[in-house]
C-alpha cells in the first residue's frame, strides 16, 4: 500500500465518522411523537390557566349609559361585566342587581363605569332635592301582591282619583317611589312611606293628611 492509498483511505474514514447520513426511520417517528407529546402538554397547560382565570372572574356591575346624581336606576341603565376581584378595588357583584335598581348615585356616573356601592345613596335616604313622604293607604286602595322598596307607584288623591299621566299634568296624582311599608293595623291599614320628587312635594304632603289610592306603575 502506497502513501496515496493510506492518506485516500484515511480521508474517507473521516468522512463517515463527520457524516452520520440521514436518521432512521425509527428516529424520525420518535422525534414526532415526542414533538406531539410537547405540543400537547403546552396546550393542556394553557387549557388549564384559562381554567383558573376563568374561576376567579366574578361579573360586576357597570353603568351602560350615562346617569345623574340621585336619579334611581333602572334595568337599562346596568350592564354586567368579567373580571378578577382586587382588594383595593370595591365594587357591586352582578348578582347583587336587583338591590340596585331603583336605588340612586350620590353623585353623577358615565357610561362604563365600574358601580361601587360607596357611590350609592344609603338606603332609605332620599337624596338631596327628595322628601320620603308617609301615606295611609287602606284595603283596597293598593295592590294585592305587597308592594317592595324601590318600587315605582303612582298615588292618586281621592275623593277625585286621577292617572299619574294625565294630560294636562294635575297635582291629585303623582309618581313615587316606594322608601318601606309598615304593618298594617286592626282595619288592614298600611303606611306606605314614598320617596317624592321635588315637583311633587306639595302634592304628596296634601294626600299624607287625605285617602290615596297605591298602584304600581311598570320599570
């Protein structure tokens, strides 16, 4: 054997140990499944993370148009959102709804913003401008079904009994809203104290001293 022949054969030796050629069949399955095996953990992982996001979220209550100091809510006024509860954040729950329709903010609040009960009017306080006015109001002068605080009513003054919305506007019937209801005495008579816009002061002053009749009115 020459020098040439050594040196060719040692240079081709180098070759194969420098060039492993293309993996195995076998090696190439693998490498997918343990991509697969990869992939699929990453996605359970993130599965997972939405999971806890998603339990911790509670669904608040936001304004959904603008509304003005002590003007009471009603349904179209709230909107429901998602979101984690934060200790330095206070805010009314969504399922807490109910309890604010009808009830009034201290100050005014636009659209988007985040209902705390802080900005709430405490109950039973009418508000500024506002006056809770105590009616007597006898069997068959109210509804059947009890009547409930924040309710909408409209009283009409006897003996000349008048629909809330009639034309022109007269001072023997006017809109309130319910503030509580007392017991009701030996002849099934209730005091049903109202909160009375400041147009209808004089109005609701004169029925306190006279017989009214209670109907509730729609949201």
């Amino acid at each position: 054997m020459t020098v040439t022949d050594f040196t060719e054969r040692l240079r081709k030796a180098r070759r194969r140990v420098s060039d492993p050629g293309p993996p195995s069949k076998s090696s190439s399955r693998w490498l997918s499944l343990a991509t697969m095996v990869v992939a699929l953990i990453f996605a359970l992982v993130i599965v997972h993370l939405i999971a806890v996001l998603r339990d911790r979220t509670v669904a608040a209550l936001v304004l959904a148009r603008d509304v003005g100091a002590t003007q009471p809510f009603t349904e179209a006024d709230l909107a429901a959102v998602d979101l984690v509860p934060d200790h330095d954040v206070r805010f009314v729950r969504a399922s807490d709804r109910a309890a604010v329709i009808g009830r009034a903010p201290a100050v005014g609040l636009q659209k988007g913003t985040l209902l705390a009960a802080a900005s709430l009017i405490p109950e039973g306080v009418p508000g500024a401008g506002f006056q809770v006015v105590g009616l007597r109001v006898e069997v068959g002068h109210r509804p059947s079904q009890p009547l409930w605080p924040h309710a909408r009513v409209c009283v009409s003054v006897l003996p000349q009994a008048l629909p809330c919305d009639s034309f022109p506007p007269t001072g023997n019937a006017f809109d309130a809203r319910v503030a509580g209801v007392g017991s009701p005495d030996s002849d099934g008579t209730v005091v049903v104290d109202v909160i009375v816009d400041p147009e209808y002061i004089g109005p609701a002053l004169a029925a306190a001293s006279g017989s009214v009749i209670v109907s509730l009115k729609g949201a």
